[in-house]
C-alpha cells in the first residue's frame, strides 16, 4: 500500500490557512462568526471526508521515496467555490506539491463563512 502519510499531513495547516471573501474583503479562516462548512461537516472533516479519498500519490514520487508535506492556502468565495490554491510551504517535489493543488483545486463547494450574518 503506497504511503502518503507525508504527502497529506496537509489536512490540518490547510484549513489553518483558509480564508473565505466577506462583501469586498478577504478574512482569516479564524475572523469569521460562522465558519465555512464542508458538506454539512466542520472544515476540520474535510481531509478525512474527502482531502483524503481524492489523493493520487504519485507514481514517480512513490518509486524514488519522495516524501513531503505541502501547505496550501486557499479561499473560500461568497458562493462557496475553492479559488486561489496556492502553496504556502513546498514539500520540496514539485511532483507532491501539485498533487496537493490539483486537490483542493477540485474540491466541491463549500457553505461560505458569515461575517456579522452575511
């Protein structure tokens, strides 16, 4: 079984570094009221419901022992759409740090944070 414990232990400094658009400004995943939900679930259930079952480890990084955590940053719109992925910290292969990006970048929408209600 291909281990991809050090590829993924992403999961929790990714929703660290979340943020999500109120109105016309963007805010930390922590300065929101209400925070984003994924599928009905706490942003916390989002490696273990989905991050998780999604990860393709790659071949290449799997026979050469390339292993590696990657950190992402993304934003969670008003309409609940995962944009601007971006890698905060590099795992050092570009072949784990894209894996990460591609991801979250298809992650399903999200229930948006509010902010004072909106």
């Amino acid at each position: 079984m291909k281990n991809i414990f050090g590829l993924f232990l992403v999961a929790l400094a990714l929703l660290m570094g979340a943020q999500l658009y109120a109105q016309t400004e963007s805010l930390s995943f922590a300065q929101v009221d209400e925070k984003p939900m994924f599928q009905g679930a706490e942003a916390g259930k989002f490696a273990t419901t989905w991050v998780f079952k999604q990860i393709k480890y790659p071949e290449e990084a799997y026979k050469n022992n390339i292993k590696g955590r990657t950190t992402l940053q993304f934003v969670i719109a008003k309409d609940g759409k995962v944009k601007n992925v971006r890698v905060l910290r590099s795992s050092g292969s570009e072949l784990l740090d894209n894996e990460a990006v591609r991801v979250i970048s298809s992650s399903p929408d999200w229930t948006p944070g509010k902010v004072k209600g909106k």
